[in-house]
C-alpha cells in the first residue's frame, strides 16, 4: 500500500533528494518570495551593473579594446534578460520588478555605486567584480531551483571571458610604464574591498542565509565564498605584481586560506541604504534610459500585436 505524503513533504523530498524544483511544482510561499527578491536583485545588478562601464564605451584606448568592452555590456544586458525570463516562471510580472527597481523599492549589487574613474577601472571590474560573481555564481549554477540554476550555467561561461579581459588589461598595464602600473595599482585599491562585499554581510549578520541553505538556493555561506574568492585572487595578484590593498592578508599555512583585514560594514550598509558615491548617479541613468526606452517597448508590443495575435 503507497503511503500518501504532503505536498510539504514532497517538496522537501526533493530537496534532500538532490532533485530540482521547476515551475510547476508546488512550493511553499516562503521559498517562492525568496527567489523572487534574490533573483530580482540580481536582474537589476546586472542591468544597472552596465552603466559604469558602459561610460568607458567611447573612451577604450583601441577599436579592439572598444568592441571588446562593448561586448562584455552587451553580455550583461542579456544576463538581466534571461534572470528577469526565469524570474518570471515563479508567477511575477517583469514590469513590476522593473517598476520596483525604479522606485527604489528594490535593491542591486552594492558593488556598482562605485565610480569608474580611469580606464584601468575596466580592468579591475573585470577582474574582481566579474571574479567573485563567477565564485558566487558557479554556486548558484548547482541550486535548487531549475530556471535559476539553467540560467546561471550560460551566465557563467560569459562571465569567465569577462574575467580574463578584466584581468588581461590589469596585466598588460603592469608592464608597461609607471604611470600605467599607478594606474593599475589605484583601481585595485578601489575596487578591492567593494569587491569583498558583494558577497553580502558577515553569516552571523545574513538573516536571509539560513531560510536559503536549508532550500538549497544558497550552497555555501557569504563568508565561505568570500574566503574562496580571496584564496583565488591573490596569487593572480602576485603574478602581476599588483598588491592587495590590505596590510594584514597573510597566507596561513595551516588552514591553507589567506587572513584578511576588517571589512568596514558601515560603508556597506550605508551604500545599499542608497547614500554610496553614484547610487543618486546611477537610478537617474537607469530611469532616464526606461522612459527614452518607452517608444522602442511600444513599437515592439505594436508590432507583437499584429503579427503574434
Ligand atoms: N549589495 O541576508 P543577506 C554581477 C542585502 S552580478 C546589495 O546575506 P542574501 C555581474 C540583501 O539583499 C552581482 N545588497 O542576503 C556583473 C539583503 O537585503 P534584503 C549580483 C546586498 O540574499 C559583473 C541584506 O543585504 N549578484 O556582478 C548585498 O542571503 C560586472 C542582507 O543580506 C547577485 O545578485 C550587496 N552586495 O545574500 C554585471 C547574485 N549583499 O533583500 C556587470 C545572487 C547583501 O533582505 C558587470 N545573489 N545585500 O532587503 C546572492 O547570491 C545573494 O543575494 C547575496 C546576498 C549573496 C548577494
């Protein structure tokens, strides 16, 4: 005789299971929000995660560097694209999120509230930004649920190829003159510890961890990755003879994992709570390019109309 089980039970089965949760499957409210709020956030830092590097589009030092940059934007705007498509397979409406974004009701990645100031600052988002997203997300390519994990499999290839430009330009400035290497060197120092932060708060300070460890959304801890995006970047560091910008990082031959430095938390919190040095900057950008958007979005829904109906 089969022992019937709740929906509940079902859904936890499958998780312990190693199963993946798709669409039709039913899941608690809790872990539906989840993923929405998660995913969405991450929509919108890829979306908003164009503009600081989309200003260095015109200004690249060589037509190579140019289409090269110009396709690495053009990637990020299609990350958005298929994380906005899977977040709608849990049943939300993409102009809503959108709307969110916009009113300021929605968060993105902390990390693009920076200013990009020199053309060494491609490199070092490349490097770092792209690199710990690439950490975070290769993570996020094994979770539970299915669109999500789908999408993060592609995002992930691209994001390999963004890495290594990132990383190229860094090592090709080390080589060439003093002012170069400076200039290398002040982006590193920049953008290293933003960089740290995108992982997100300490675990102790992480109130959304627990609920998505134990539904599998999250395979590992914020400071977990932190650490292996650490133990992975300083030795490329070492190779082009960038220094990281903290003075306590040492290597500790026991526990095989660099020790870094305090990150400082309150600029962290107070840059997510909308007051870093371009979040102003950035929501007039993307609020600006939504409304000059509005008549390709009608066009496109006119057209839609008359030949999909
Ligand atoms: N920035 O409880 P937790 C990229 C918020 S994509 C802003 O630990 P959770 C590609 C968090 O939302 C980069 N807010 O949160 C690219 C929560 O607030 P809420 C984006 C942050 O979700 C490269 C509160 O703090 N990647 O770079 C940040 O468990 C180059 C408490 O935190 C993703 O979104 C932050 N850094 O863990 C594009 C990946 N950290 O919502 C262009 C997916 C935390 O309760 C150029 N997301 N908060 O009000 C995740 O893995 C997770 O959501 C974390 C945060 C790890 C970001």
């Amino acid at each position: 005789m089969s022992e019937t089980i709740s929906k509940e039970q079902a859904f936890d089965q499958k998780l312990a299971n190693g199963q993946v949760i798709e669409p039709k499957d039913w899941m608690p409210e809790r872990y539906r929000n989840q993923l929405i709020r998660m995913m969405s956030q991450h929509a919108h830092s890829e979306v908003v995660g164009m503009l600081p590097e989309g200003n260095w589009i015109t200004r690249a030092p060589s037509l190579e560097r140019k289409l090269v940059l110009l396709a690495k934007v053009q990637d990020e705007a299609g990350h958005a694209l298929y994380i906005y498509s899977a977040t709608e397979t849990l049943g939300v409406d993409r102009k809503e999120l959108i709307d969110q974004l916009h009113e300021g009701k929605a968060k993105y990645s902390s990390i693009f509230n920076y200013p990009t100031l020199t053309w060494a600052d491609m490199g070092a988002i490349g490097w770092l930004v792209d690199g710990a997203a690439i950490v975070n997300q290769t993570a996020l390519a094994k979770c539970s649920y299915g669109p999500y994990s789908r999408a993060m499999i592609r995002i992930c290839k691209e994001e390999n190829f963004h890495n290594k430009q990132g990383y190229q330009i860094l090592a090709r400035m080390m080589q060439g003159t003093e002012v170069q290497k400076k200039m290398a060197q002040d982006a590193v120092n920049r953008w290293w510890w933003p960089s740290l932060m995108m992982f997100g708060p300490t675990d102790k300070d992480s109130p959304n961890s627990a609920d998505l460890m134990k539904w599998k959304v999250k395979l590992h801890s914020n400071d977990d990755l932190r650490q292996r995006f650490i133990d992975r970047t300083v030795p490329q560091a070492d190779a082009i003879g960038i220094k990281i910008p903290d003075p306590e990082l040492k290597y500790n031959e026991k526990t095989r994992h660099y020790e870094f430095g305090q990150i400082n938390w309150d600029e962290f919190y107070s840059v997510i709570r909308g007051n870093g040095p371009c979040n102003h900057e950035r929501m007039k950008a993307r609020t600006k390019a939504h409304k000059d958007g509005k008549w390709v979005r009608e066009a496109v829904e006119a057209y839609a109309a008359k030949h999909f109906n």
